[in-house]
C-alpha cells in the first residue's frame, strides 16, 4: 500500500509544503500583513496560538529533515491539540456576543482566533490522512529523500517569519513575565505607545486554563467577615430567640424560606438536599437529595424561595435551577431521575438554567421572590476578578431575564449577600462578609440602611415569619435560625 498510494519523495514535499503554508499564510500573514502593515498587536492569548503554529510548522521541518518519526508525530498532534484549545478558548467568551460584535479583525468575516480552530482542525484531519495512506507501516527516507529546493525554501521562510514575529514580541510585549495585553493597542514603535504588561500573569500560584474566567466558586461553609464591606448601620440587633434546626438536615444550610398561606418551612443544603419543615422547624416533613447531573447540572445549592404556597426554587451558586414541591402523595420510588435519596412528600417540576449579562461571570449565594411581579431576585457574589454587585431579576412565567442593574452602596469592598428577601418596595440583603441587614431601595437600587447582627456566625439564608426575620447560621450538624424583631 505504501509504495502504491505514496513514496518517501512525495511524503516529505508534502510535509515541506504543509510547513511552509503554515508559517507563511496564517503566522506570516497575522505579523506582517495585520502587524506590521495594519498595526494589528496580538493580545496574550493570540500569542499562545501563534506559537502554537510556530511549532507546528517546525515539526513538520523537522520530520522533512530527519524523517517520518514516532516522536515527531506524536509532537505534532500534541502541539496541534494545544492550538484547538487556545483557539477554543480565545474564541469562547466572543462567539455568542451580538451579531457582528467581535475582537481584531475579521478576515472574510470570521475573526482570527476562530479561524485558529479551522486552521489545526485542517492540520488534525491532514495528519490523520497522511497515516492512513501509508498503510502498515511509517515510510522511512531513502537515499532518494534530499533536502533540495523546496525544503530549504519552507525553512528560510520559516526563518524571516519568525525573526519578524521576534521583532514584535519583544517590542511590542516585552520578556516574562511580561505576557501582553488583554486589550492590545496598535503595533507601534515609539516608546511611549508601547505597553509591557503583566496583567495576564497571575504567578503559579493561581494560574487558571480560564485566565480571566477563572472565577472561584463559593464556599458556603468557610466565607470570611470582611470590615471594608460594612455599611454606616443605623441600627444594631439582637436575636430574641435561636432554634436548632432538625439534625437529620445533612450539610450546611444554604437557603431558607418560610410561606406563611401553608405554614411550610425550606431549607436546601450545600449537600445538596432540599426539605421542607413545619412552621416551628422541629420536624422535617420531606426531604430529597438533588441529583446533581440529571438534565441539568446543578450543585452546591445556594438559595429556595417559595413563589407558591406549596412549590419552591432552589438554585446553585451558578444560577441553574430547579422548582420542587411539598406533596405528601409523592413518592420518592417515582422520582430515580431527579433524587438520588430522600423520603416520600417531593415532586420536582422543571429543572433549566438562568441567564444573564451583567451576572454572567458571578456567582450567586442566595435567591429571593417577588410575588408582586413573579419574579426570583438574586444578588451577584463579587470577585476579584469581576468585582460586580448586580441586581438580577428573573421572570417566573418563562424563566428568562426580566432586567438586570448595578446597585449602589458606600463601602469599601462589596459585600458578599448571602440571603435575599423581597420586602414591599425594598429589598433586604443578608451580607455575610459584614454581619449585617442591608436594605435596598428598589426605586434608586442603592442601599440605604445598615443593621447589625450583634450575633457573629456562618450567615447564610434569610427568610420572614410574621414580624420576625430569621437569619441561618450555618454549620453541618448545627444549624441554628436566629428570631429578630423586623
């Protein structure tokens, strides 16, 4: 098969073409003709799928060199996997912008770094192809196999692309840990439009296949109290009463919510269980372990709300969802899919996503229900990453955004909202990281009053009953719910 379908001269004009392709139309073509000529700069990660290519393109000058082997295979499929991924994960936060929204330019219309996924596909799928043609076994070079012209060709091309893209990197972003920009300003020479950041770097330590994405899920059992997120409190409050919650409740509780038509209590916990308890929450009437990749990942629970007399959401700190109900003719037989465990008395009737814009890269830790409207209110967890203290609003007829805000507060840091609670024309807020009540004027979307907790703890959920707010905090096998005066 080998000697019919293709020979050692042929195979390695092949490779030598497929080099000098590579490095002069997408590597030489992005530095030149976009740098050089356009004043195109790449940002960090378009610099990651331009060596990606480099090196590709020297695989293949060295398979032409020495030969068609193993080890220079195995490289170049590495290396090309390497480059789907930085293609992949340039292209990921961009590719579901608004029509026609994008980053750089766009050649035919699709902008460079997608055209990074097309390019190592087209050298996956060409590899895979020169394998399968030779048959049993790898062709090995002959006497008949020179270096001639067009080898010698592919690696002086090779060359003057490479001492131009040397040229622009060192100028352009300086040596490590300089990694260059996020936002990269045009190609320039002049010293002072040149900019050599190391915002990219995060040293090893924290180092993210997610760069900027990277955002660190919430830990609802270990959240720290930070003084710079404490509000001017016009007011401090003591607990008038404190009651253990039932200890049959396994993990943490995350969320709470009372409904004051059925007299129903519910809790969901960082283990992902959901119960519903009595009005005094000495008993658990139900209870069930959600399974978390059934349809719809969802874990580390983060708030319910009732938004019917017998039926609650409960989300996950990543806004998926789900909306089950207190039945004391369900049976938990009848439910495999949706509960790995759990007892007779739920029924779960939808599982989906939230989406949003401003939330989008926040987490959540808690989740509230405006009846008024039929909205789920939820209250973005700031990192430092995407420092963000977001208002979203979510409709209960569809499940789609209703509306999103940026809300206001005087502190030094944002705080870390751990329960939410519609209240008439405001908004009360569960602040974990300062021990306090803020209230949000729902008309201004700025917090305009502060209380504090005299009551130090794992604040975590937040719900009313009666003339009473009731504040959770948290710990696995003593959850306590602590009474204060509204």
């Amino acid at each position: 098969m080998n000697k019919e379908l293709i020979n050692d001269v042929v195979m390695n004009r092949i490779v030598a073409v497929a080099s000098l392709l590579l490095i002069a139309l997408p590597v030489g073509i992005a530095c030149i003709v976009l740098g050089y000529g356009m004043g195109d700069n790449p940002c960090a990660l378009c610099w990651q799928e331009r060596t990606a290519m480099v090196l590709v393109s020297l695989i293949a000058l060295f398979i032409t060199r020495y030969g068609l082997k193993p080890k220079y295979i195995g490289l170049l499929l590495l290396t090309s996997v390497y480059g789907l991924f930085a293609g992949f994960r340039h292209s990921a936060p961009h590719m579901l912008r608004d029509i026609g929204q994008g980053f750089g330019p766009a050649i035919m219309g699709v902008h460079t770094y997608v055209w990074v996924m097309v390019v190592f596909l087209v050298v996956l799928i060409a590899a895979g192809l020169l394998m399968f043609v030779q048959g049993d076994k790898l062709i090995q070079w002959s006497e008949k196999t020179r270096w001639e012209g067009l080898n010698k060709t592919a690696a002086n091309v090779f060359l003057v692309v490479i001492a131009f893209n040397i040229v622009q990197a060192f100028t352009q972003t300086g040596p490590a840990p300089f990694l260059g920009q996020g936002d990269p300003v045009r190609m320039s020479f002049n010293p002072q439009n040149i900019i050599w950041s190391a915002g990219k770097w995060d040293g090893l330590t924290n180092m993210s296949l997610r760069g900027g994405y990277g955002i660190t899920k919430p830990n609802f059992t270990d959240m720290a109290v930070n003084d710079a997120t404490r509000a001017d409190a016009q007011s401090t409050v003591s607990a008038v009463k404190t009651v253990t919650l039932p200890a049959e409740l396994d993990g943490a509780v995350t969320g709470i919510s009372y409904n004051p038509s059925s007299k129903l209590v519910a809790v969901v916990t960082n283990s992902n269980w959901v119960a519903f308890l009595n009005e005094d929450m000495t008993q658990v009437l139900a209870k069930a372990e959600i399974d978390p990749n059934f349809s719809v990942e969802i874990s580390n629970l983060a708030g319910v709300a009732f938004d019917s007399d017998n039926s609650v959401l409960v989300t996950a700190d990543h806004k998926s969802f789900a909306r089950v109900a207190y039945d004391p003719s369900a049976r938990i037989a009848d439910y495999y899919a949706n509960f790995f465990e759990g007892t007779d008395g739920i029924t779960e009737f939808k599982r989906g996503r939230f989406e949003t814009a401003r939330a989008k890269y926040n987490y959540v830790g808690s989740v509230g229900y405006d009846a008024a409207s039929n909205e789920y209110v939820m209250v973005t967890l700031p990192d430092a990453k995407r420092n963000n203290f977001v208002e979203v609003r979510l409709s209960g007829k569809d499940f789609k955004l209703n509306s999103e805000r940026v809300l206001g507060i005087d502190t030094k840091a944002l705080p870390m909202v751990t329960g939410t609670l519609v209240d008439g024309d405001k908004l009360v807020m569960l602040s974990q990281s300062g021990q306090q009540l803020l209230t949000l004027d729902a008309a201004t979307g700025i917090v305009v009053s502060a209380t504090n907790l005299t009551e130090a703890g794992n604040l975590q959920a937040l719900t009313v009953q009666g003339d009473k707010l009731l504040v959770v905090d948290a710990a696995e096998g003593n959850n306590q719910v602590r009474f204060y005066i509204r």
